[in-house]
C-alpha cells in the first residue's frame, strides 16, 4: 500500500516510469525548466548572487515558501531546486490529500533519509488549502529535517498559512512574468526541437507566428507562462486544421486563431504596468472620488479576472477607514459586514455584499481627518520619542491624586492637561466639514468654549453613587485576584498532602 501511495504521489522526475510519454504531454509540461539556467524571471532568487541559487550551490536546501500567482513558476522552480541538491522530489496537492498521505510520504522520507542517506524534497501545492490540523501535522518533520518542505501558495501566507509552521519556513515572493519573459517562454517553445513545436513534437513543417498574433498571445497570458503554452497549442492545432500555412510551408496561427483558442481574453486587468495594483489602486481611487459608477466597474473587473474577493474585502475596510472615517462611521461597519457576509455565503451570491459596500463608501461623505491626526501624532512620536506621562494622568503616586474625574463636572468635562508637557498645546484632529463628523466638530467646539469658564461640578443626584466607578472596579479585581491565589494555593496543599 505504502509503495502504490508513493507511486501516485512522486512527481514525474521522481518517477519517470509513469510518466506520460512525450508526445501525450501538455506543451507547457514538456516545456518545464530543465535546471535554474532555464528558469524564466525571478533573477533576484535565482541570477547569481540570489538566494536560492546560492542555496542550492552550496548543496543546501531549506524549507520554503513559494508565494506567487498562476504561471509563475512555482511548480518548476521547485522541481529544479530539488534536482540541484540532488534530493527526491515528491508532489502531492493540498487540495486531494490529508494528514495520512502526508505521514505515509513521511515515513518514506525517513526510511529514504536513514538507509541511503538521500534527502527528500516535499512539494506541496498550494499549501493554502490544509487547513490548521493538516498544516500543524507538518511541523515536526519540517522541524527535525526529516523532509525538506517547498509550498507553493498563490494567496498571501502571512493570512492563510499558520504561525507555527510559517516560522519554520522562509517566504519568498515570485512576481508575474512580464511580457517579455512570457515572450521569452513562447519562442522558446517555437524554436525547441526535442520538447517544442520545432521538431518531430510539432506539426510537420514547424510553426511561425505572426507579429500580431504573438504579441496577442502574451498580452492576454498576463503574465502565465502555462497560460501562454496552452493558448498556444491550441491555436497551432486550429491553425493545422484550417489549412493555415504561409509560403514556407509553416503552420502560421493568425490572430483569430489565438482568440478562439484562448475563448477570451484573459481578465487579469489592464497589462500596462502592473495590472493588479493598477486596477486596485483605480477600485480605491473612485471611491474617494465619490463615483459609484467607476467604482463598480473596478469591482466587476476584478471580481471576472478571478481576483481574491478577500482582498476587495480588505481593501474595502481600508477605504472606510481611510477616506470615509469620522464623514460617516457606519461605513466601517458596511465594509465588515460584507467582509463577514462573503465568509458566511462566498461567490457568487457575496457579490451583492461587495457592490452594496462598494457603492454606501463611494456615494457617503468622506473625510480623512482621523488618519490625518493619528499619523501626525506618530509623526511626533517617531521625534521626540514616547514623552513621560502627565503626573496627574498616571496609575499611582501621590500626584495622581490632582486627576479630575470628568464625570463629576458639568458637561462631563473638565479642563486639564492630557497631553505630554513638551506638547501640552499640540492638536492633531480637526473635524472636517462633512456628514456626521460636522456634529463632533460642533461639540468639540462647544466644550473648547465651555472650558474657558471655571469648571462646575453636577450637582450630586439622590442615592447615585459618588467617585470615580472605575476605581471600585480596579479594587473589585485586586481582591479577584487574591481570591484566585489562595484558591490555586489551597488546591497545591490539598495535591501535595495527597
């Protein structure tokens, strides 16, 4: 059983007996980097100097974390990384596989490790979906050096993958391909004569490309090199189908080829610059800009390009803090609630959640005053350091005595120093002009008027209580907390008497 579970799990270069012969395989795995040299991107992990490469030439492997998006090369980066310290390669697949299967490769890798010395590398794609139990199972064996874990995740780890095991593992970002790497790929592909198009693999004649078809075979992988072999693939064989060759006889895919291979184009937003942030950055902008309209359509094209909709969730939180604030507080709340309705329904029917906070933030009173003051405040801060406390304001010491409790006067307000003295006259919060934060700039300036006259203490209200509560409340815990002492010592006498 533990020898037809291996079989299954091993990758090809593992077990190259049940791979699929060449001519069955997919062009974009029979495409797959040999070595680093034919790895594509990522030059600061593995050009010279990076820390992979230097990893592997000095024969040593860690446990790692491959975060990055579709047709990255997380795959293939682990495949060659493994073969370049000369370790066994085993794939398994969060999605189809559990603890057992995990523990079983497990104690494969030990018996591997402690008879013929020969290190194992644990590929485990994307890592992401095992949940905590599955994920908690991994970490003594990544800890004693039993296996060497890769994961390969396209969602953000620091939210998706545990502590524990993340501490254990180093992370490192893979970007998507520019244009001209996928370009790179796809010309690789056409040029190959034993994996690619060039040779006995290919259709007879071989293949070209035209301009136009090429460049909108990589416009539309945006940025996945997989994405960009298998369009093009398919559009060879309706190119070959249709009869499409030019004069020397190649099969020559013209543009609707790619389109009609591709069925559509590839939402993964607008490929000038760096489509992702672009699009978010459009998404976040239209709603401080206060059009529902733009903002929508943002929300739609990210949504179709299959973009994390717990990342517009989180975007969302942050505009309603950022750009409504103190304007509308009931903002915050829209936002988490859509964030907490997308927990509880998901996609596709949480899109009615998203548009509704979508359009409550972009269409409600905006101000940035409160982030304004805070960031002043740590502008400070970060200058003259964390000041001493007001005497007055501190928990204890015969001059916390002067404090005034603000409940006690007129108002439920008292003129006194709050701030440090060296900044005893700073201000940082100026209430803009908009929605409900007009009224906190009004109350604020009636009791910044309020305290320019001698301070009135309320008039004392028959059998309510007098003194500061909280006070009785510090004391109630002290005698909490002693009573929970001699308990926990009567409990010690009474086991040690045992």
């Amino acid at each position: 059983m533990a020898n037809r579970r291996s079989t299954r799990s091993a990758s090809y270069a593992a077990q190259p007996i049940f791979a699929a012969p060449p001519e069955r395989q997919p062009l974009a795995a029979r495409m797959r980097p040999r070595n680093l040299d034919e790895v594509v991107g990522h030059e600061s992990l593995i050009g010279k100097g990076g820390a992979l490469r230097t990893a592997v030439e000095r024969g040593r492997l860690g446990s790692i974390l491959l975060w990055g998006p579709p047709g990255s090369g997380k795959t293939s980066l682990a495949r060659v990384l493994a073969d370049a310290v000369g370790a066994q390669l085993v794939t398994i697949s969060a999605v189809m596989s559990g603890v057992a299967e995990v523990r079983a490769l497990v104690a494969e890798a030990r018996e591997r490790l402690v008879l013929n010395g020969h290190q194992t590398v644990l590929f485990i794609d994307e890592i992401h979906r095992f949940n905590k139990a599955q994920q908690d199972a991994l970490l003594p064996h990544v800890e004693e050096g039993t296996v060497t874990l890769v994961g390969a995740t396209t969602e953000n780890p620091y939210f998706e993958v545990n502590s524990a095991l993340l501490s254990r593992l180093r992370v490192y970002r893979l970007e998507p391909l520019s244009d001209d790497q996928v370009a790179t790929v796809v010309r690789r592909a056409l040029a190959d004569q034993d994996r690619g198009m060039a040779g006995s693999l290919g259709p007879s004649g071989g293949v070209a490309v035209g301009d136009e078809a090429f460049e909108h075979l990589v416009s539309l992988s945006a940025g996945d090199a997989r994405q960009a072999l298998n369009v093009l693939e398919g559009a060879i064989s309706i190119a070959e189908a249709a009869g499409a060759v030019d004069e020397q006889g190649h099969v020559a895919p013209r543009l609707t080829d790619v389109e009609a291979a591709a069925q559509q184009r590839v939402l993964a937003y607008d490929r000038a610059g760096d489509g992702h942030y672009d699009t978010v950055s459009a998404f976040i902008k239209s709603i401080r800009g206060n059009d529902p309209d733009a903002a929508l359509y943002w929300l739609a094209a990210m949504i179709a390009a299959g973009e994390d909709p717990r990342f517009i969730a989180r975007r969302l939180i942050i505009s309603a803090s950022e750009d409504v604030g103190m304007a509308d507080p009931r903002a915050l709340e829209v936002a988490v609630a859509a964030a907490q309705a997308l927990d509880w329904v998901g996609l596709p029917e949480a899109q009615y959640a998203l548009a509704e906070a979508t359009v409550f933030l972009a269409a409600t009173a905006k101000s940035n005053a409160a982030g304004r003051a805070y960031f002043a405040a740590m502008d400070d801060i970060l200058s003259h350091g964390s000041l001493p406390v007001p005497p007055h304001l501190r928990s204890g010491g015969p001059a916390s005595r002067s404090y005034r409790y603000p409940h006690d006067y007129e108002g439920d307000d008292v003129s006194q120093q709050y701030l440090p003295d060296e900044l005893s006259d700073r201000r940082y919060y100026f209430p803009g002009a908009e929605g409900a934060e007009t009224k906190v700039r009004e109350r604020l300036e009636r009791l910044s008027e309020a305290r320019r006259s001698p301070p009135r203490r309320k008039r004392p209200v028959a059998g309510q209580p007098n003194g500061d509560p909280m006070a009785a409340g510090s004391e109630g815990m002290k005698r909490r907390q002693q009573n929970l002492r001699e308990i926990a010592d009567e409990q010690r006498r009474d086991a040690e008497g045992d």
